[in-house]
C-alpha cells in the first residue's frame, strides 16, 4: 500500500463539486450541494457560516465519517492526487490520525478520561508508524512542550480530568499532531473555551501551523477567528459555497450579497445601537429539504430579482483580477459594493431615569464542606467581593467577565434564588440582599426577570408557547380571566415580532432566534422594570444575533427597562451598552461608561480582553496582548490582586505590592472606577489596544 | 376416537415444507454469521459520482434468511386460517380450531391497527410506535394478551375449574368424554382440567394485577424521588438510604414474610397498603394544587374530585371499609399487590431521582424558578413531563418483571389460592408432570409468560428507539 508519489506543488486536498446527503426513513436531506474547494501545501483555509450551513458536514466527508445515514452523493475528495471517496477502509484507516487529523470542539470529549495524558499521546505514533514506546513518549514529550504547556513531565503523567478546558485542547491538538499530519482539520476548536484562552489557542495553532508546514482546515462561525487564522476562506451558506477566496480580499472586497449582509450584521467597532444600527439579515435560514429554487439565499436577499436569481442554479462565477476568488451570484458585476448600507432606522437614545437598583458592598461566600463525611477543612469560595454599583431606569449596564468571575452568581442573588452573605440590594429603595425568592412580593418578582443564555434550554420542550408565557402571567397575577390573560399572551407576541399562530406551537418547531424571543416574551410577562440578560445572544448565529438585540433595545426604548447584559464578547457589549462593568474573580476590577473602558488607561485585564476578542475587520490593527496560564480556581484565589497571576504590568508597581495588598478603588475620571495599584504615569502610558488604520 | 393433529388437513403437505425451510434457515443464518468475517462493505462509489452496491456473500445470506423466515411466517399463517375454512376439528387441526377460539381478539387487533396507522401522524409517540417493525411486533403480542384478558368469557371452552373424568393428563386434541364434540385443545392438567380454558383465564389473573400494581410503584417512585432529586441534601440521603436497604433484602423471603399468616395478623400488609395507596392521591392533589393555585376555582374542584374519588377508592382497596362496596380487594390478592408494589417502588425512585437531577439543572427550571414558582410545580409540571421518556420505557419492561414476579409467586403458591388459573400457579402444578414426560400442563402457561414479556420487552424497545428520534 505505498502512495503514489504526490508533488508539492499540487494541491494537497482537492474538491470538486462535493454533493452530501442525509438519508432519512422520510426523505433524502442534501447538507452540501456542489461544494468545491482546494488546500494548497502550507495553506490555512476557513470555512464559514451559520449553523446548518454543512460546515462541519464537509469535514466530516474529508475524513470519510458521514455516519450510517450520511453518503457522498456526488463528486470527488482527492487527497495527495488520491481519491478518498472510492478508497476502502484499510487505506482510510492509514491516512485518518496519520496524514489527516481532527481537532472537535469539546476537548474533553475527545480524550479518553480513563487514560493518562502521555499513554494517549504516545498511542499515536505506536499505531501508525509502529514506533516504540519510548521513543513514543519522548517525542509526546517534545509536542506537549511544542503546544506551550507548563512541566510537560507532570502533564504527561496527570489524567486529563485535572487539566483546564484550554490544557485540554492544547493536548487535543499535540496529539493530532504527533503523527506530523499533512492536513488539520479544526472544527470551531475554541467555541467551548474563554476568550483570553482561545486567543492564546488561535496564537498556537497559527505558529504551529508555520513551524511544522500544516495546512489547515479551519470551521469557525466566527469572521474574527477566520482573518486572524487563516489565509483563505470559503464562506457557506445552507450548504453550498457562496463565496471563496483570500480572506484580506474577501473582507475588503466581498462579491456575495450574504457575504455584504453578514459583516453588515456584526458589531464591528464603529457601530452603534442608536447612529448606525445593525442590518439583520431578514427572514429565516432555510430548511434543508426547503430550499427555494435557483439561489439559496434568494428570499433573504435586498438585490434577488425574480426571474434571474430564482431561474436556474446559479454556478460559481470567477471574479477577475482576484486572486481565485469566487462568487455565486449572479448580479454581483452590476451590484455597487461601495454603496453604504440603506439607511437602516436609526432609534434615539433612551433617556437615562433615576436609580432603579444599587448595590453596595455585595458579597457572596458559599461553603465548600473538605470531605464527604464532613472530615477536613471547610473551604470558602468567595463568588462575589464587594460589588457596588448602581443601575438607573433605561440604561444599559454591561457585565463583562470570564466563567468563574462571578457574573452568574451576582446573577442568581439579585434574582433572590440566594441570598447575599454581606452587603445590600436596593430595588426601587427596598432592601432585597436578604430576602429569598419565595417570600419576595409579585411585584418585587415580576419587575426582576432573566434572559438564559441557551435558546434550546430556555423553553420546557412539553409545553406549548402559549402555555408557558400564559403561565408567566397567571404568575405574575396579569389579567383578570383566561380570556384575558390570552389576549394578552398575543400581544407579546407581537412584541417580540413572532407570528400570532406560534401560540400553539411547540418549542422544538421553533429556531434558536425564536425561542429566544419567546423567553424576551415571557421575561416581560409582568412588566419587568430590570432584566438581567445572560449572554442571550452568544448561542445564536450572527444573522439571527443583530435581529435578537435589536428587539431587546426596542422593548428597552418603550418600557424604559433597566438592562443588566451579561456577556464575555466585548464587541457587542460595546455596540449596545451605556455602561460596561468588568469582573475578575469575584471583584470589579474596573466600572465606567463604555467609552471609558474602551479607551486609555485600561485596567491591565480589561486591556487583554479587548486584545482577546478577534474583530473581523482588515482596516482593525490590535496590539497583541496574550495572558499566560489560566484563570486561578475561586476556591484558591491568589493573594493581594486577583489579577497579579497574569498581569503584565506587575513589574512596574513598587515593592510587590501586587502579591500582598488588595488594590484600593481608585476614580480615574467621573463614574470611571479601577481596582490596581498601578502609579497614574503607567496608566496613562497605556496605548488604544484597538485602532482603525487610516482609510 | 384419536386425538386431532396439530396441523390438520394442510398438515400432509406443509409439515414436510415447514421442517425444510427451518432447516434452511439454520444454514443461512450460520453462513450469515461465518461470512461476515471476511467480507468488506457493499457499497462503492464509483469515478463518476455514483454509487454501485455490489452484494456481498454475507449480506445474499442475509436476504435469504429474511425469505425464509417469511415463509415459515405465511405458512403458520396457512395453520391459523385453514381452521376458518372447516368445521370439522380433526379437518381444522389444534392451531386451526384455537385460531377460530380466538376470532374476537383478531377483529380487535386489526381495528387497533387499522385505526392507529391510519391516524398515527396526530397520535405523538404512541403514532410513532407504528414506524418501527419492532415496537410493532411487540406491541401486536401485549395487544393480544390484553384482548384475550378482555374476551376471556367467550375464548376459553371450557370453565377453568371444572373437571371432566378421564380427561387427566389428556394430550392435547383429546375428544373431551362423554360430551359429543369438544375438545381438549392443549389437553388436560393433572385434575383433568382444560389447560387452553386455564391458559386464557391466566391471562386475565395476570392482566389484571401486573399494570395495576407496577402504576402504583410508579406513583410512589414519582412522588419520592421528584423531591428527592430536586431538593437533594439530608432528604434525599435518608429516602436513597431506605430504597437500598429495600432493594438489598432478599424479595422472595420479602415474599414468604409479607404472606406468612403470623405477619398477616399483625397487620403489616395492611399497614403497607395504607401507606402506599395514599400515594396516587397526594401525587394527584399536588399536581393540581401547584399548577392552578393562581386560580382557586378551578383548583378546588380538581383536587375536591380526586380527593372524593381518591378517599372512597383508598378506604376501600386498603381497608375493606368502602361503604358502597365498590372498591374491594381480597385479603390474598392485597397481599401479592402490596408485595410486588413496594420491591419495584425503590427502583422507579431511583430512577426519577436521577432523571431529576439532571433536568433541574435546565434553563426552564431557573427561567421558573426566578418568576417564583412553587418547587412542586417545577417538579411535576416542568420536570415531570420532559422525563417522560424513559419512564415509559421503564414502565414497559417493569410490567413485564411483574409479571414474572407474579409468576414466580404463584409458583411458589404465595398468596393465591391454589387452584387459581394464574400462570406461575399452573406452570408450578404442571411441574409434577414432567419427570413422567408429559409436558404441556406446564409449557402452555411457561410460553404464554414468556411470550407477554417478551412482547412487553419488544414494545419499550421500540419506545426508546422512536423516542430518540425526532
């Protein structure tokens, strides 16, 4: 079985007008459709698009593993001038793991919890080129070092439940690259992770890239991740590709109308809430068996011209003078491209009221009992450290912060599901630190409500839509009778611009943006004057995102709501936000008007979440700012400042004061609080982490 | 007179037919397994885009099986139907006259059927059973066994009591003595019963009891293990601590205590009843309560009706004290029914706890819990219903291992009385029989549990299988 020899200036992989699709007992559902893409030697190609869009699909034909029900239906996956469609398993079996590998999302689904971390390394090599044991472990040794881990002996040696979830996919990808594969191929490898961890991954993949030749195969729904990887990409739209070519090209000079809607869609910086609103894409991702004829994205498009666009499947059309670079429309030489967007309805700025909520001091402390008979020192996680601020009525107030920073249990006190240990709430001059949901007032209640972060998990899938917003209101004692109460259940459907007919639905024959509107209804059931909004938008597609914030803004605008947005993804934070408060560990290390935060002097972790966050604009320069090592456990905070583990700019305070005092709250400007010992010269040293280049 | 034949007029010709496509089927079945070891997959894509399926040995050996075990299905068919074309037994065979015996349990099954496929895309999971061959089959045997329960009366030739002289340990298709014309279609028991009368009544016995009994362990499994689940802490740890010990003592000596006459007269079984009966009726009162508390009329007429149903029924199974007289349930059957509920009671606790751990960690229980609702009715009407699931699963196979318990406890003559038709009781009395050779007391009643269960076995597979998909 020796390949045929295969010359590097080919093409390393090669599709040609790969067709997939799924056979259900109902029907055959096509995922990809005449999808065509080329990977040289050394590439870095990117896959874009929404979810549904077969993205992941075309990996997985890559690898050849569709499952029982997935076959490729047409076309041709050539690999080294071999053809992977027609070769056997015994062949496949030689190239997966070995020429080919494959990074997932979720790192700790893909490495064997029953293994330790060296055993499952050294397998590789041991497997595919049948070397020994120790030669296994000390190359295992060299790539754990390769992807930047601290003592790889202790690594090498640990299982991987005690490693962090950025460790973890560290070792995922040593381990894809202990056979020196000729292609990777990386499924949203960061999705899972923080994103002052997935800066330092994307950073790793792109030097390992260099360093050992890969070409690489990169999935992401995110434009941002896409420019700071990748040399190429192809964007995807319900499983055909729209538009390929070289990313700087692409971004700067789009030729595909969805292509022009998605990054009209993103919060780049520039954008605002109130001058230069969001575009939505409008309507709906079509269904897989749904597509309309001639150009998928037809019925969504502001150019479609009927007779044209919905005549004929529409094939990829080279743009001259590109760089291989393609669309598939069939109006994009007549489109102007340099027009600016319709002028999209610009809304006015919500009046900031009176104070609604303040805190002052809040702590939570939870009890952590050593062992499980109640032996061994009782530990305690310090969730939340003197939180203090204020919200007023119409605002709204970003919660910025990492997982484990506390932004969740602040959530959960104020909604009274547990109690404060020190400190107080003040909600409308009441006192609420101390008082439990349930012996909380209605009105205390309804005037306090949540948006959860996860659409498929914010509606009880057994009850109807309906029913369960009607339930919010029986609740909240809205509406005198069943018939009224119903009515009423209606018009917040038109709040939340959903069609009257869904009432009756059940949740699963909703998208994700939809039953995220239904849990925008319900929140405001009973008038809620403060709504605490948990990432609503981060697990939605970026079509659906810029329509689901819009609709929060709305609802803001009319009802005056105070909004508490949680969120770790600074770039829509600084689209919609008044104000913007940052977490770490526990404390706000810095609190002001969103033009403060964004701006110089940052507090030095603000700083590296803004340098984090990938911006998906070529005119962006971003000064690289990476942390090194993870987040510190909350149940074993370092001493003095939270930060000083990662801090860059410990060096320059005096005498380690870092290590041992807590910083002070210092006011650095009207409203602008900072929690660092850094001497005023050093901040006001610091640079924009984020400029627009001269157009 | 001889006895008739099993087959009877078309035996001649299909017997011979029936041995060789069984014997074929051995063959073909054994090739199957063999040759899979060597083959590869069937499918190959070609150069141009297509597929071209290419039979391998093992999969033509596959289809050949699948041939064969038709055939031998049509011609049991041909067994059953040739009975309708005859009135005359030794001409209808023994399957041919029991087909004719058991006429309204066919017409009841193909109108199920023909009703449920037609309207199975509006009837939720239960349309969806009618997807798979499985859920099918196993669905069609339970179905059978409950017609038969239902039409006992009209089935069953002879009374199950009754005792015909000289008819004791009659082989099957004996001409009954004495009475022109009947038969003894799967011949006598030892008391020179009919064993066809007896299997059929059985069915009732045990139709009867099993989904009753396993509905109330599902009812106290739920009402425990919902709180314990979703409060957790020391509740959780003293009610886990008593469904082990419960699950960790030995069931058949449980048995033999629970209905031993000493025990009886202390009034433990009675006092069991009294605790594990009350269970459908709080269950019942808090499912209405939390869900129309908001609504206080509507809430006092649900809970007002279950409560005066719920006490009248619950007075009368646990105490004998209904004064109507309605509700009423023998000393021996309030034995084995009390038995079998609280040994399968701690099995479904443990698995709503579980299934309620992980639910509550759901964005809809906190969505709830944030606008204030009460725990039970997170419990019962936002948990409850999305672990629906596999508690129907579970309560399929669980009616099947209560049959079997019951079969075992009529085995060993627990609680029953002792010349009742229940299978457990007359595999037990038939057992005497077999060391002499003469075995079909004892098989008809064996078969006829196994078939039930596996039915029931086949029916929560096909659940499951249906209820993954969507």
């Amino acid at each position: 079985m020796t390949a045929p020899a295969w010359d590097p200036s080919q093409p390393l992989l090669e599709i040609e007008n790969l067709s997939i699709s799924f056979f259900t007992r109902l029907r055959e559902i096509p995922a990809v459709m005449d999808f065509s893409c080329t990977v040289m030697a050394g590439e870095a190609m990117g896959l874009v698009g929404e979810s549904g869009c077969g993205k992941s699909t075309v990996a997985l034909a890559v690898m050849r593993d569709l499952g029982k029900t997935g076959r490729i239906v047409g076309g041709r996956i050539r690999f080294k001038g071999r053809d992977l469609v027609t070769m056997g398993d015994a062949e496949l079996r030689g190239i997966r793991g070995a020429e080919i590998a494959m990074i997932y999302q979720e790192p700790m689904a893909s490495l064997n919890p029953g293994m330790k971390v060296g055993a499952q390394l050294a397998e590789v090599p041991m497997i595919h080129q049948g070397m020994a044991r120790d030669a296994a472990m000390t190359l295992a040794r060299q790539i754990v070092a390769d992807v930047k881990l601290p003592d790889p002996d202790r690594i090498l040696r640990s299982y991987p439940h005690q490693l962090s979830g950025g460790q973890q996919q560290r070792i995922v990808i040593a381990m894809a690259l202990m056979a020196k594969p000729a292609l990777l191929i990386l499924d949203e490898p960061t999705t899972a992770l923080d994103v002052t961890v997935e800066a330092g991954i994307v950073d790793l993949v792109r030097e390992l890239g260099e360093k050992y030749g890969t070409s690489m195969l990169f999935i992401s729904h995110n434009l941002g991740l896409v420019l700071e990887v990748c040399d190429r990409l192809c964007v995807m739209y319900s499983g055909e590709a729209v538009e390929t070519g070289p990313v700087s090209e692409v971004f700067a000079k789009m030729r595909h109308p969805y292509t022009q809607a998605l990054f009209r869609s993103i919060p780049l910086p520039g954008a605002d809430k109130t001058s230069r609103p969001l575009v939505a894409i409008p309507g709906n991702f079509p269904l897989p068996h749904e597509r309309p004829p001639g150009c998928n994205f037809g019925p969504r498009c502001g150019y479609f011209e009927t007779g044209r666009c919905d005549a004929a499947e529409v094939p990829m059309a080279l743009v001259p003078g590109g760089d291989r670079h393609g669309t598939r429309c069939v109006k994009w030489a007549e489109i102007d491209w340099a027009a600016p967007p319709a002028a999209a309805k610009q809304g006015e700025k919500t009046p900031v009221g009176d104070v609604v909520l303040r805190m002052e001091d809040l702590r939570k402390y939870y009890r952590v009992s050593g062992g499980a008979f109640g032996g061994g020192a009782e530990k305690v996680v310090k969730a939340n450290e003197t939180l203090s601020f204020e919200a007023r009525e119409g605002e709204t107030l970003a919660i910025v912060g990492e997982s484990g920073c506390g932004k969740s249990t602040f959530a959960k006190v104020l909604m009274g599901l547990e109690t404060a240990t020190s400190g107080k709430i003040v909600l409308y001059n009441q006192d609420i630190q101390d008082i439990p949901i349930e012996k909380r007032g209605v009105d205390t209640v309804s005037s306090v409500q949540m948006v959860f972060q996860n659409p498929f998990d914010t509606l009880n899938p057994s009850m109807t839509v309906g029913r369960q917003i009607i339930r919010a209101l029986e609740i909240f004692g809205e509406g005198r009778s069943d018939e009224e109460r119903r009515n009423r259940m209606l018009e917040l459907l038109d709040l939340v611009k959903l069609p009257r007919q869904f009432a009756e639905r059940m949740p699963r024959q909703l998208s994700g943006g939809q039953k995220q509107r239904v849990g925008i209804a319900r929140a405001f059931a009973g008038g809620a004057k403060v709504v605490v909004a948990d990432e609503p938008v981060s697990a939605l597609d970026v079509s659906v995102q810029a329509a689901v914030t819009d609709l929060l803004m709305d609802i803001q605008r009319k009802n005056k709501t105070t909004l508490l947005f949680i969120s770790h993804d600074l770039s829509i934070v600084r689209y919609l936000s008044d104000r913007v408060m940052v977490m770490y560990l526990g404390h706000v290390v810095e609190l002001g008007t969103t033009d403060q935060v964004f701006a110089p002097p940052y507090h030095p972790y603000t700083e590296a979440l803004l340098s984090a966050v990938p911006v998906a604009d070529i005119t962006v320069e971003k000064k690289r700012i990476r942390l090194e090592g993870d987040i510190p456990s909350a149940l074993n905070p370092p001493p003095g400042c939270p930060f000083q583990t990662r801090c860059r700019w410990k060096p320059q305070v005096a005498g380690g004061l870092c290590e041992t005092e807590m910083p002070p709250v210092r006011d650095l400007a009207p409203g602008h609080h900072i929690k660092c010992h850094l001497p005023a010269e050093a901040l006001n040293s610091m640079e924009p982490v984020i400029q627009i280049a001269a157009e | 007179m001889d006895p008739i034949t099993w087959t009877g007029s078309l035996g001649p010709f299909l017997n011979p037919l029936f041995a060789a496509l069984t014997a074929a089927l051995a063959i073909s079945v054994l090739a199957q397994i063999l040759l899979s070891f060597f083959t590869g997959p069937g499918a190959e894509a070609q150069g141009d885009g297509t597929l071209a399926a290419t039979r391998s040995p093992a999969e033509m050996a596959a289809a050949a099986s699948r041939f064969l075990v038709l055939g031998l299905v049509a011609i049991a068919v041909l067994y059953g139907v040739q009975g309708f074309f005859s009135a005359d037994p030794a001409r209808q065979g023994i399957f041919g006259a029991m087909a004719v015996r058991f006429w309204p349990v066919w017409v009841a099954l193909i109108a199920t059927f023909a009703l449920s496929i037609r309207f199975k895309g509006r009837l939720g999971l239960y349309g969806k059973l009618f997807d798979s061959p499985v859920g099918m089959a196993g669905f069609a045997i339970v179905m059978f066994w409950v017609f038969t329960a239902i039409f006992a009366d009209t089935i069953a030739t002879f009374n199950p009591l009754s005792q015909v002289s000289g008819m004791r340990n009659a082989v099957p298709g004996s001409f009954v003595r004495g009475q022109e014309g009947t038969i003894y279609l799967l011949g006598g028991d030892d008391l020179a019963r009919d064993v066809f009368s007896r299997m059929v009544a059985g069915a009732r016995r045990v139709l009867a009891i099993a989904p009753a009994a396993t509905a109330f362990a599902f009812m106290v499994g739920i009402t425990l293990g919902l709180p314990a689940g979703y409060f957790g802490g020391r509740f959780d740890t003293i009610l886990s601590f008593f469904a082990n010990l419960v699950l960790a003592f030995p069931v058949i000596l449980l048995f033999y205590l629970l209905v031993t006459p000493e025990i009886r007269v202390t009034g433990i079984p009675i006092i069991l009843a009294a605790v594990l009966f009350i269970f459908p009726v709080i269950f019942l009162c808090v499912l209405w309560n939390s869900r129309y508390f908001t609504d206080p009329k509507k809430r006092n007429l649900y809970v007002g009706i279950t409560l005066a149903i719920g006490l009248w029924a619950y007075s009368g199974l646990a105490f004998n004290l209904d004064p109507l007289g309605v509700w009423s349930m023998e000393p021996n059957l309030l034995n084995v029914f009390v038995s079998v509920v609280f040994v399968n009671a701690p099995t479904v606790f443990r698995i709503v706890r579980g299934l309620t751990m992980d639910l509550k960690a759901r964005d809809y229980v906190s969505a709830a819990q944030t606008r204030g609702e009460g725990p039970w009715y997170i419990m019962l009407w936002e948990i409850l219903p999305n672990a629906r699931g596999p508690l129907i699963v579970d309560f399929c196979l669980r009616i099947g291992y209560t049959t079997i318990l019951l079969g075992t406890l009529g085995f060993f003559g627990l609680g029953v009385s002792p010349e009742s038709p229940d299978w457990g009781s007359t595999i037990n009395s038939g057992r005497g029989l077999l060391p002499i050779l003469i075995m079909h007391p004892a098989l008809v009643p064996a078969l006829s549990l196994m078939s039930l269960v596996l039915g029931l076995n086949l029916l929560a597979d096909g659940l499951r299988e249906e209820s993954l998909r969507d």
